[in-house]
C-alpha cells in the first residue's frame, strides 16, 4: 500500500467504502472526515479505524459517526498502520476502496472523477499524487502495466 504522497484506490458492489485509519491526530481528523462526508459522491461508507488513539482524536471521531450514519468507528489497540488498514478492510462492503491519512482531506468531487476514471479507462488500481492538481492514472492488468494523464482538481473546491 502507497505512503504518504499517494492516495490508493483498489476495486474490490456500486460504491466506496473510503477507510480512514488513525492515531493521535486530534488536530487533522476532524477536517480530513469533513472532506469525506462532504463528496459530491453520496453513495459512500467511512469506514474510520483507531489504532489505540490515546488523545482526542477517538472522541472526535465518535462524534461525526454520533452525526452522520455513514460513518463506522472502530477501535483497537495499537497494531501499526497494516495491520489497522488490513482490519478496516475487514469491515468493507463497497465496489471500491479509498485508503486516505487522517492528516490529510480531499478535494469535494475527488471521489467523483476517480469514478469517472476507473470506468473511462477500466482500471483495476488508481493512484492519486497528493502533491500535486493533477491525477497520474496506472491500470494494471497481468502482464501489463500503462500509465495515463487524468484531469486536474482546479475547478474543486475543498
């Protein structure tokens, strides 16, 4: 799985399970879980891990779920990032998966033209560059590997 400066977006029904994974980041988590629930793309579940958060992050995080039913907070003890990731998963019932940092928050129709994407170019695996405007594209399939430009975000709004 991607680090920090990619976004990952697996195919694994018709819609996304978007899993967000944390611990001790009371100062990001609120506006990274605002970015989610406020996609243009409605047909969505959030999927919020704690890795044995020891700040407020976790009562912050049971506060959005309090507000918005699509949101699902589980807790455990501190297992490392693979482990919690491999255990959101666990709990995802959704066509495609959307891996985002609980330190980071994406643009409002992001989740939208990853969509538009996957079906343009039958993708089986999107990264996302989070440094940049611009989405460089890979669709894998065995034995072939290509690499395509997708569109920027400058007209989204976060």
């Amino acid at each position: 799985i991607p680090k920090a400066e990619h976004e990952y977006l697996a195919g694994v029904g018709a819609q996304y399970d978007s899993e967000l994974v944390y611990h001790n980041v009371k100062d990001y988590v609120g506006k990274c879980l605002d970015s989610v629930v406020r996609q243009k793309y409605k047909n969505l579940d959030v999927l919020v891990v704690d890795d044995g958060s020891t700040d407020a992050s976790r009562a912050i995080c049971d506060q959005y779920a309090k507000q918005d039913d699509r949101i699902k907070v589980f807790h455990q003890k501190n297992q490392g990032l693979s482990i919690t990731r491999n255990n959101g998963l666990q709990a995802a019932s959704g066509e495609y998966i959307y891996f985002l940092d609980s330190d980071d928050w994406i643009a409002n129709n992001t989740l939208e033209i990853l969509l538009q994407e996957i079906k343009k170019e039958s993708a089986d695996v999107v990264f996302m560059d989070a440094k940049s405007s611009i989405f460089p594209f890979v669709r894998y399939n065995p034995g072939m590997i290509s690499r395509t430009s997708g569109p920027t975000l400058s007209s989204a709004t976060l």
